[in-house]
C-alpha cells in the first residue's frame, strides 16, 4: 500500500516546545506532502517535499524527507496553542495521495 | 479566490432516500478529487476527475455511490439509496495537476438515521 502511516498516533506538549511527527511508506513516490486539519475542518496543505528533495522548511515547519527509508519527519518548533489539530503525512504515488491515519497533536497551555 | 465550495455543509436525512453533495471547485484547476472521512476508516479517495473525466473511481464503495462533473466548474456525489453506514465527512478537494497540491473543501457532514 501507499498510504502513510504517522507515529504516533498521538502525541501531547506543552506550548513553546518542539513537535516531531514521522510518516513511513512502503513504495516509491514522486513527492510526499503535509497536511493538516483542525477538528471540524478541512486539510489544509501545509508543505510538499518532492523526491529529489531531503529538507524543506516553512516558517516554523521543518520536513525531513529520507527516500532510502521510505520516511518523513514533521518537526513543528516553537509550538502554540493554535498548532493544535490533526497532521497528516500523504505520500503520491500512481498519481494519487493516499493519506494515513494521522498524528493527533495537542499543545497545552 | 473562494476556495473549494461544497453544499451543503450539513446533511441529516433517513435510510434510503437520496442524498446529492455538491462541489465547485477552484477555477483553473483541472483535477477534482472526493474523499470520505470517518473515524474508523480515515480518509478515504472515493473518485477523481481530470478535466472532466473520471480517471480512477476504484474508492468508490459500491454501486449505491456515482459522480459526475458536467463542466469544469461544478462536480456532483450521489449516494441512492443512502444507508447509515454512508455517515460520514464528504470532502471535495481540487489541484492544478495530480501531482500538486490539493485544496480542501470545508466538507459535507452526512448523516444517515
């Protein structure tokens, strides 16, 4: 299967701290993307690292991409309350994303 | 741009009525994809279109389950007859190519009694 599988499932902080989520695939893919969905909402892209690629930063968003290990990280630094939601790793291949289960992320105050 | 539209937001109806999500998707983008979420199953790719076309409907669950994109602006999901097991979020998402990034609807909440 495609789909990505994010560990852990969940995963609880305190605000100011640093987030690490990692998503592991099983074939090879063109790119892998992040995503992220507040509850009652829909995805919203967050970063997309293309097969070729190893790191991507985006503000406070740091993506590791490891091709060799079929697995990618989502480090968030600097949480805030407001980070907290759902993330979802979906990694494109066969001209489809396949999305896993997510990480489930809550920043306490 | 408004983003991806989908209607209606909420959907409450009762086994084995019909029931038909709407999406219109952001202009220029030739992709359409319609995702399903549910808490035991996640997200799940039901169908996409490329300029119209359906390309792959292997998520599709059963035959009760049809979509169709009469123009480029505007893509239907039809469930008849509907059944308790169709609750779930439906969500319309569209991209510039298959490769790139997708934009969410907000998404439909169904729920069949």
């Amino acid at each position: 299967s495609q789909q990505g599988e994010e560990d852990p499932q969940a995963l609880s902080i305190q605000e100011g701290e640093n987030a690490t989520m990692n998503c592991s695939y099983k074939t090879s893919i063109n790119n892998l993307q992040w995503y992220r969905q507040n509850s009652g909402r829909g995805l919203v892209h967050l970063i997309l690292i293309r097969s070729n690629e190893r790191e991507k930063h985006s503000g406070r968003l740091r993506v590791t991409l490891d091709t060799s290990k079929k697995s990618s990280s989502l480090l968030i630094t600097a949480s805030r309350a407001a980070d907290t939601a759902s993330y979802f790793c979906a990694p494109l291949g066969a001209q489809k994303l396949v999305f896993g289960q997510g990480t489930r992320l809550t920043i306490n105050p | 741009d408004a983003g991806v539209i989908q209607s209606p937001r909420h959907e409450v109806t009762e086994m084995g009525q019909e029931v038909t999500l709407r999406c219109k998707p952001i202009s220029g983008h030739d992709y359409l994809f319609w995702y399903r979420q549910t808490m035991m199953r996640g997200l799940e790719l039901l169908i996409y279109f490329n300029n119209n076309v359906p390309i792959d409907d292997s998520g599709m669950p059963e035959d009760r389950f049809s979509a169709k994109m009469p123009n480029a602006s505007f893509s239907t999901l039809k469930i008849q007859p509907s059944e308790p097991r169709d609750s779930a979020v439906y969500f319309c998402a569209s991209s510039l190519q298959v490769e790139e990034t997708q934009y969410f609807g907000p998404g439909t909440r169904l729920l069949v009694l």
